[in-house]
C-alpha cells in the first residue's frame, strides 16, 4: 500500500488542486452570477457548468494527445490554460466576461489524463486502493472548498476564489515536475486501426459507463445550481452560512464513499451500488424541491451528497477497467467528455427550469432521467468478472502472445518492460488462468 501511495499521491495532489478550485466556487456561483449585470437563472446556469462545455469538446484531444506525446506534456498544457481562465474569471465585472473565463477554465482538459497516468503507474489488481487514495484527496478538497468557499467568499469576494485557483494551478505544475515518476514503458499488441477513438465505442459497457458519467454530473450541477440559491432565496440565508448545510452533507458523503468502494470493487457489486446512488440522487430532489420546511430541504442535501459521492471511488476505476490498455487515455477521455457535456447541460437546463418551474419543476425533471438512468445500467455487467493475470517474462513466452488473439474469453493483454511482466485481462466464465499460463509457458522452464 505504501508504494502505491508513493507511486498516486503525487498526481492525486495535482487532481485535488485544480477540483478545489473548481469545487470552491461550485457553493456560491450560480447566485453570484444570477446578480452580475447582465446575469438571470439561466445564464447563471451556464456560469456554473459553463467551463464544462469546452472540457467536453477538448476532453477527447487531450486523451489521445496524451497517449502519443506523453501525460506529463499534456498536462503541463491544461494547467497553463486552467490558470489563465481562472484569471479572467476573477476580472470579470459583468456576466459575460464570467462566461468567457469559465469557458478558458475548461480549456485545460487534464481529467482523463491525469486517471490514465494513475493506471499506467498501478497494476491493474492494485488499481482500487490507487483509486480509493485518489478519492480521498478529491473527497478532501471538496469538503474543504465547500466550507471555505462561502466563507472566503463572505469575507473577500467571490472573485478571490478565482485568484486562489490560478494560484493553485500554478502550485500542481510544481509537484507535476518534482514528485511525479515517469510511466512505465508499456508495449501492447494492437494495430494502428484498432487505436483509433471509434474502438472505444465498440465495449456495451464501457458505452454504459460513458452515459452513466452524463447523468451523474448533470445531477451535481442541476444540484449545486439550486442548493446555494435555495438557500438565499428561499430560506434568507447569508452566504457565510451555507456551511451549515454544506458541512454535514460533507461529513455524510464522505462517510458512505467507503462502503460503496468496498462493495463496488471488493465484492463486484458495482452495479447495485450505481442503482442504490440514483435512489438518493432522486430522494434528495424530491425533499429539496417539494419540502416547504429547512430540515426537509438540508436533509435533500445531505442524500444528495450521499447519493453523488457513492459514485465516486468507482466510476473512472470501471472505466479503466472495460477499456483495453492502448485505450484508457481515449476511453477516459471519451468518459470525461460525458461528464462535462452532462456539467454543461445540467447547469443550462437547471437554470431555466428553475426560472419557467421554480424548484419543484426541477425535481420532477430529476426523478423522470432517473428512471431512464437506472433502466440504462441495469444491463451492465461488473467490472469485477473480468480476471486479472500476471505473468513473469522467465517463465513465460512474451512472443506468443500475439496468439491470444484467437482464445475465447481474452479481451486485453499487454507488456510492461520496466516491471518485466505479461498483463493478462480475460472473462473467468469463458477461460480459466491454466489455459493461458500452459499457452504462454516456455518450454523447459521451471513453474
């Protein structure tokens, strides 16, 4: 455990730096920008996930441009341009100047490529624990962008956030060139048509993982659209204290991140635990849009955050998982891509409902795509079937690998060079690991 923490904290640092920047404001901007000239419900809508909207269409670039020149290029890149639209953003004096700083925000697309550099560090049968170090860090910075950011906010000026961001970005090039390892040399089998964006179309479930990241963030930002102007507008609520709502549902998120890890990668129940997510997601629509009463309404909060943050520790795991190793930049691109697109459209389709139906217009709308949601991973199988093997390069014939091709039930396999070893994905209903080890065993060496 200590190794993987050595080889993810680093570029899990990085993550958690540009997520509290973008999480430190998530608390108070949409009534931040529904009051700047210009500014109504539904532009404040596209405030809020407007940075998305670029994230989704340079999500994908930013991926397969990492798998050609290198992560650490890459990211160099998106935190340049991450920091210059916080810039404008915190200059911004009027609603469209806010829209243009949150639109260069989203410029610097790094999501997918900081994940995929995590699973190039890790071995795929480690990949949970890298997985749960990185959620930690995030689930850190969101609770404390969530406390610090009204109050910061009440104290300054919600411009000060977007300095602090820029600030922030700047801090994660530094740990990017002095605490982060290079990736492994990985050598894979595929051809130069197989590697192309539309394979990672090809997998049903990692499809249904791509629109699983679409619901789920279009949730976030319908809800962080409506929770801070609820708060303000329905309950009198100064912006110094919507802590008291944003601390405990916090604490609760937090807390049921660890049992959703746990049966989601331990015991292969991911799929129950998407579906008992979106049951939360809906309960807490429902109270915050139809409860007249403040406890109604924070007890909404806390099972959103409950419901949200289940999510969390599993959804880039099983989508690193479904994708095969040539692909995890593109996939996890793919899968951001979702994600931001859902940002985007939660944020504008929050605002104007929210402006034509007031809140419970919003709740209705929430509970109806979750049932389309939960029908959408009903099918979807778990990642934890698919079996992991790995081989060592003394006992093992890595140049016939290429015959792996033709076995029923193998669907990746590749080389790691630095760690000398043969990495083997395959469904355990269809082949069993003998079959594969006396395929590749060399001929005279020892077992």
């Amino acid at each position: 455990m200590k190794e993987i923490v050595r080889k993810v904290l680093p570029l899990s640092l990085i993550v958690a730096l540009r997520f509290f920047g973008l999480f430190i404001v998530l608390s108070v901007l949409s009534q931040y920008a529904k009051d700047l000239p210009g500014g109504n419900a539904f532009f404040a809508g596209i405030a809020l996930g407007g940075y998305a909207l670029t994230q989704a269409v340079l999500q994908v670039p930013f991926g397969v441009m990492s798998d050609k020149i290198g992560r650490k290029k890459t990211i160099l890149f998106g935190l340049l341009l991450f920091a210059a639209g916080s810039i404008v953003a915190a200059l911004a004096d009027n609603i469209y100047i806010l829209l243009l700083g949150r639109f260069l925000q989203g410029a610097g697309a790094i999501g997918s490529v900081v994940t995929a550099m995590i699973a190039d560090h890790v071995r795929e049968d480690q990949r949970a624990h890298a997985m749960a170090v990185m959620g930690m860090t995030i689930a850190m910075s969101f609770a404390a962008a969530m406390i610090i950011g009204p109050v910061m906010a009440g104290v300054f000026s919600v411009s000060s956030l977007f300095w602090l961001t820029a600030i922030l970005s700047i801090s994660a090039l530094v740990i990017l060139f002095t605490a982060v390892p290079e990736a492994p040399k990985i050598v894979h089998h595929y051809s130069e048509e197989e590697a192309k964006i539309k394979h990672v179309f090809k997998d049903k479930d990692l499809v249904r993982m791509y629109i699983t990241f679409l619901f789920h963030s279009s949730t976030m930002a319908i809800a962080f659209f409506i929770i801070p102007i609820l708060m303000k507008e329905k309950f009198g609520m100064g912006t110094m204290d919507y802590w008291k709502v944003y601390l405990p549902a916090v604490i609760f998120g937090i807390i049921a991140m660890a049992p959703a890890a746990i049966l989601g990668e331990k015991y292969s129940k991911g799929k129950e635990v998407f579906i008992a997510s979106i049951g939360f997601i809906v309960a807490s629509f429902l109270l915050m849009g139809f409860s007249g009463s403040f406890i109604g309404f924070a007890i909404g909060a806390v099972f959103f955050f409950i419901g949200f943050n289940m999510f969390e520790p599993l959804l880039q795991s099983f989508v690193s998982k479904f994708a095969k190793v040539h692909q995890k930049g593109a996939a996890l691109g793919v899968a951001n891509t979702f994600s931001y697109i859902g940002i985007f459209l939660g944020g504008a389709i929050g605002g104007y409902l929210y402006q034509h139906y007031h809140e419970t217009g919003v709740a209705v709308f929430v509970s109806i795509i979750s049932v389309v949601w939960i029908y959408w991973i009903a099918s979807m199988r778990n990642p934890g079937l698919r079996a992991n093997l790995f081989l060592d390069f003394d006992t093992h014939n890595k140049e016939k690998l290429e015959g792996l091709k033709i076995l029923e039930g193998i669907t990746d396999f590749y080389i790691n060079e630095t760690e000398e070893l043969i990495i083997i994905k395959y469904d355990e209903d269809e082949i069993d690991e003998e079959n594969i080890t006396n395929f590749l065993h060399k001929i005279g060496a020892k077992r």
